[in-house]
C-alpha cells in the first residue's frame, strides 16, 4: 500500500496499516521528514486514536484544564472546563509542538518504509490496483494510494477534487518562552472587532501564540510585520503585551499562514483516496485538523480490514463515512469569529458550565464514538505480539 506524504497523517495512516498487517511504503518529496508549523492542539478524539496506534503521549506538550475566552477590552466571554470534556471523553486535551508529536509517531517505526525527495507527478492504473510516477521517472505499484499530502496535494489536483479557498484570514504563529506569571494549563483566546489572537501553553516552557488578521490574495507583506501586530494587538491583555515586547521581525519571518478551506470531496474512484488536510484544509478555530487527520486513520484502516478482498468499495466507504462529520467540523471552524463589543457581548450571557456541554457533545457526536470504542476493544484483545507492526 503507498502513502504520499509523510507529514502527522501519513505516518499516522502508515502506522495503522502496518498495525494490522500491511506492506506500507510511504513517499515524501521533501528531502527529510519534519514538522512545519508550531504547536498542535490534541483534543480527547485525536490521542484516542494515537493511543489506538500506540503512540505514547506520555509527557509530551502540556495538558490543558481550561479554555478562557475573552474580548479585546477585557470582557469575558466564556471559561471552558477541559477536565470536564476529559472526563466525558476519556482522554486528555495536550497542546503539543508539531515536531514533537510527529517524532513520537516515528518512533518505533521503520525508516526504510520512507523514501524521501521522491514527488508524485500522476497517478494510473497498476498491476497491482495503482501505480504512482514520480518526477525522476521512477514509478511504484500498490493494491491502494492515500493522499496524505496536505493542503497543496498532487494527490487531490490528479483525482480532480475542487481546490481550497481562501477564507480572508490568516495566521501569524510561532512558539516562545511562557511569559511570567502565566499557568501552564490555562489557554487564552481573545477576540477582538478586526482580528484575534491565542495563547496556548505548548509544555512546561513554551507558548504557542497566534495573531489572526485579515488576508487577501493580493496581500504585501509588511517591511516591519512585528509593528504591524502590535498595532494591532497591544494593550488586549498584560500577557500579550509582555510577549509582544519580546517578539521581533525574525519570529514572523515564516508568517503569515493563510487560511483555506477545502470543499468536502465527494466518493472518488478506484484504488486512491485522501486523508487529512488533503481531504479537508480547514481554517484552525477548533485546532481539530490534526484531530482529524486522526479520524481518517482510524476510519479508514477499519474499512481496510473489512475490505474482503474490495479496496475500492472500502474506500468508498471510509469516505462517506467520514464525510458528514468532517463536513459539520469544517463549517464551525469556518465561522467568523472576530465581531465588534456589541455582538460578542450575549455569548457571555451563556453559562459556561452550557458552552462546556456544548463543545463536548460537538465533539463527541463528530468523532465515531462507537466506531473508536469498538476498535479500541479488538485492539486490546489482541496478542501482544500481533503489534510488532514496526519490527
């Protein structure tokens, strides 16, 4: 089986095939594997499935106990309560920097399934179900091909999917030292009329901090973009006011990122499917895409071992499964959240305790409880030595 991209979800799909028994080979076009980006937001969904594939989180990132939500001039909005969401989904919420989470997917697994600086040009018809052509005019064949190559995938362009749109956002993001004085469990959102920003604890000494703005097309990037955040940032709180100071032009130097969405493709063809953002870029209000990407491993190596012997009907069936509920995730997380005082002001007027629930069973009904349940029974009764997937 072939896997493009060997970013959190293709090593994540790679490592669940390989779990239940398949060859895997995993084709990346970088000259290496690494994490892009800062920091991940693992909700209860996601390290369900990380531990479904025995990745240990243990002591990675830092795990949250409460989202506070506020307004640019202090107003709070809502306090959500993560111990309660832990608590009625059985698994904790982390924040963890990307490099981290994908070294803890690797590890155990085995390097040689991964073959990188090899780009996939197009995709046909093989002996064996697909074949892919690479751009040194090499070529492999596979019973399947996933397309784990994120938002600008070769995968989804060859299979025709419609591209992603911009949203009229985007995100300047890093990581930095927690500023003083700030509880390492406590995450912060604050929304004010023309943008927002986050301050998410990443581990014991790290913030992932993210400044959103709006963005077009036609965007120029600034001589000075650090002066341009704080003009538009400074005096929202104490604590953005302290990392501000000690922001400069090289810690946005790889910003901004922006936001796009990805129309929900419908059934494809064949023996080739997508995963993960390659699927479904999504803006990250929910900071659920790598959660997502999650999902899709896990629905998607339960259609494989049900597959008798029919990979394209599996296939099919793992995209419609999952394609009502990444489409309800896709559209909350595409709602505008920046609003003027005036507007922002009732949804402080809901309990917290209510906005808590809320989340949770938002959460829970997108993320195939009884599905993952189930797997996670076989998982456990399984021999020990039938996971000696990496071996």
């Amino acid at each position: 089986m072939l896997v493009v991209g060997a970013g959190v979800g293709g090593i994540s799909i790679a490592r669940g095939l390989l779990r239940d028994g398949h060859e895997v080979t995993v084709f990346e076009q970088r000259p290496e594997v690494r994490a892009g980006g800062g920091a991940v937001t693992i909700w209860s969904n996601g390290e369900t499935v990380l531990r479904q594939l025995g990745v240990d989180m243990g002591g990675a990132g830092q795990e949250l106990s409460t989202v506070r939500v506020m307004t640019s001039t202090g107003r709070s909005m809502t306090t959500l309560d993560v111990t309660a969401i832990v608590s009625r989904m059985g698994a904790p919420v982390r924040m963890v920097p990307r490099r981290i989470l994908l070294a803890r997917l690797l590890e155990g697994f085995p390097v040689e399934r991964i073959r990188c600086h090899t780009r996939v040009v197009s995709v046909t018809d093989g002996v064996r179900g697909v074949r892919l052509h690479f751009a040194d005019g090499g070529c492999a064949d596979g019973d399947l091909a996933v397309g784990a190559d994120g938002l600008h995938s070769r995968v989804r362009e060859i299979v025709g999917a419609p591209h992603a749109e911009p949203t009229g956002w985007c995100s300047w993001q890093g990581l930095a030292t927690l500023p003083d004085g700030a509880d390492r469990h406590v995450a912060f959102v604050i929304v004010g009329d023309h943008g927002n920003l986050g301050l998410w604890p990443a581990d014991e000494t790290e913030v992932q901090w993210w400044f959103d703005l709006p963005w077009s097309p036609d965007f120029v990037r600034p001589a000075h973009p650090i002066e341009v955040i704080r003009t538009n940032f400074t005096g929202w709180s104490g604590l953005v006011d302290e990392l501000l100071a000690t922001l400069t032009d090289a810690d946005l130097a790889r910003s901004p990122y922006p936001h796009f969405r990805h129309p929900i493709p419908g059934p494809g063809h064949g023996a080739v499917t997508l995963l993960g953002d390659a699927a479904h870029t999504m803006p990250p209000t929910l900071a659920q895409g790598t959660n997502q990407a999650l999902l899709d491993t896990m629905v998607l190596c339960k259609a494989i071992s049900g597959a008798n012997g029919d990979l394209s009907e599996a296939l099919r069936w793992y995209e419609k499964t999952r394609q009502r509920r990444v489409a309800a995730v896709s559209r909350v997380a595409s709602l505008q959240v920046s609003h003027g005082e005036a507007v922002l002001r009732p949804a402080a007027l809901v309990p917290d305790r209510v906005m808590t629930w809320m989340l949770a069973t938002f959460l829970r009904a997108v993320s195939h409880r009884r599905l993952a349940a189930g797997i996670s029974r076989d998982l456990a009764s399984r021999p020990a030595d039938s996971d000696e997937h990496a071996r």
